[in-house]
C-alpha cells in the first residue's frame, strides 16, 4: 500500500479530518510538522500516526516538508515506490489511492497522477468559490501538480525532489524538471480531495495573491529563459497590467484624463475576455463574472508579489513564508 505524506502547519481541526481520511486509505500515514504551535504533532501522535517535526534552523516551507517525508519513508523502506502527498487542509476521496495507484501501474511514463481538488464549502465565500473555479482545470496529459499529488519515487528522486527554499509554486517547478527528465504528468477527472481554504476575509484572499505573484516571479527566475519559459508570460502578464497599464493610465491623467480614462476601459476590457474564455468552458455566468472580475483584481496584488521577490534578490535575502489564514 502506498504510504501517505501530509503535510501541515496549524492546521487545527482540518489536520484530524485529514489525517483519519488518509488512515482509511493507508496503513502508513507519516505527518509532517512545520513549526506548528497548535498541538498538531501531539493530534498526529494520538492517532498512531508517524510524526517528523522539521527543525527551525531552516525556513519552514512546503517543499521542505515534503522531501523530509520522503526521506524518512525510504529510511525505513528503501525499495519504496510510490507516494501521495497530501496538504493538511485536505481530505482525500474515498477510493482515490487505489485508482491513482492502478493509473501509475499502467502507464510507466508517469511520474506524478492528480486529480480534482474541490473546495469543501464552495459557497460560505466568494473566496472559497474561487478556490473551488481555479481547481477546476481539464483532465489528461499535463504540465504540472499541486499540492496534492501520487507520485513515482524513482521519478521524484531522479529530479531531486522539491526546491526546499521555495515559499509557494514549488509543484510546478518540481513538475518542469520532471518533464526535462522525460516523464509525463496525469490529471484524472476522479475526485482527489476535499480542501477547506478558510478564506473569509479580502485581506486573506490578498496576501493569498500576493503570495502566487511571487511564485511566478520566483518560477519565471528559475526557469524562465529556459526552453520551457516557466511562468515568464504570467509574469510579464503580471508587470503589464499590474504596474505598466496603471503607472501609464495615472501619468495620462495629468496631461489628458479623456485618454487616461480610455486606457482604463483596457481593464473591463480583460474582464470581458476571460469572461466569455471561462462561459465558453461551461461555467455559468455568475461564477463567469466572479472569476473574470478576480482575474483582474489579482493583478495587483500580484504585481506587490513580483516586486518583493525581486527586491529581497536584490538585497539578497530569501523570502519567509506568506501566511493567509487564521489561526
């Protein structure tokens, strides 16, 4: 049976449904603790679970956690084959390891098998159904994972496991040097998980976005004029309509506010492309509007994202994890 990584940090009451969802699934479920000071260890302990409590003289990152996981399963299984990581805030649908498990059998080439992640109360938030909209990405061959996510050992060791400095987009990245070594990447139309985002205030979606704004600042830098331009048009994307367009449409203002305000029309004007991009993938309208609207508010943030990256690389210091829930 493969055994299960879950990962947390003052996960809380998200942690125990979690975890008795994986044990379900899995006689071999090993907890990864960041640094948690809501008895989460001690929770993970109670239920027979084997815990690894990450040391504090590194950084705390996701990344970090999940190579730690693995590297005390190969400890005690060296001939281990498999993975399914999981976050702390997920619960794992019933039957998923065992259909992840038979895809990763039948077909060699794949490193990594996910599926749909779905948000559990998709509508007690806006910010929640955002969630649940951003997840909802077509099954087959693809080029990354998330958080969540069945993966070949062999494969995982062959690319070097997770970038362990990274805050936030380290899936991704793991999934470009899987990719360069020749594997492949499977999205199931299975459900894979339940997540509860916990996201009820602007302020947590904000630092939320800003979060992702560094991550395709820092993936861009990585590998971003390499032949698979990683995140290099999200970030320009990013720097277009975040900075250029709005620094442009203020310096217009002072000399013609007519031509200023004609520039602005550009931002209802991307609204009603990816508004009618997500009706015609089938969304109705009201979740339609609500993702256009946040695809275009999110570029602000984003933009802050981007900035701090690149100023703590020029002052040479490494970001600290971006939190946005509440404790």
């Amino acid at each position: 049976m493969t055994p299960i990584v879950v990962i947390g940090r003052n996960e809380g009451r998200h942690l125990l449904r979690s975890l008795v969802a994986a044990l379900r699934q899995s006689c071999s479920v090993l907890y990864v603790d960041s640094g948690s000071t809501d008895g989460s260890p001690a929770l993970a302990a109670s239920l027979g679970v084997d815990v690894v409590e990450l040391d504090a003289t590194s950084p705390y990152t996701a990344a970090r956690a999940r190579n730690a996981g693995v590297q005390f399963l190969l400890h005690q299984n060296p001939d281990l084959q498999s993975v399914q990581f999981m976050d702390g805030d997920c619960e794992l649908s019933q039957n998923w390891l065992n259909r992840a498990e038979s895809e990763l059998a039948r077909r060699p080439e794949i490193a990594a098998v996910c599926g749909r992640r779905r948000e559990r109360f998709p509508d007690t938030s806006v910010f929640h159904k955002l969630c649940d909209l951003e997840w909802d990405t077509p099954p087959g061959d693809v080029d990354y994972f998330g958080g969540d996510v069945l993966m070949r050992v062999s494969a995982f060791r062959q690319a070097g496991g997770y970038h362990p400095e990274l805050i936030a987009g380290e899936e991704p990245e793991l999934s470009v040097r899987l990719r360069r070594k020749g594997w492949k990447i499977v999205r199931l139309p299975d459900e894979m998980t339940l997540h509860e985002s916990s996201i009820l205030r602007f302020g947590q979606w904000w630092r939320r976005t800003l979060r992702s704004g560094h991550a395709y600042a820092e993936g861009a830098w990585l590998h971003g004029l390499e032949p698979e331009h990683h995140w290099l048009r999200e970030s320009l994307s990013i720097w277009l309509w975040g900075v250029a367009i709005p620094v442009t449409v203020a310096a217009t203002a002072m000399v013609s506010p007519r031509a200023a305000l004609l520039l602005a029309a550009l931002f209802p004007a991307l609204a009603l492309k990816i508004y009618l991009r997500s009706r015609r993938i089938g969304r109705n309208h009201r979740d339609a509007v609500l993702y256009a609207v946040f695809c275009v508010v999110a570029k602000f943030p984003q933009a802050l994202g981007q900035i701090r990256f690149l100023a703590g690389r020029l002052v040479g210091r490494r970001s600290r994890l971006i939190e946005y829930k509440l404790t």
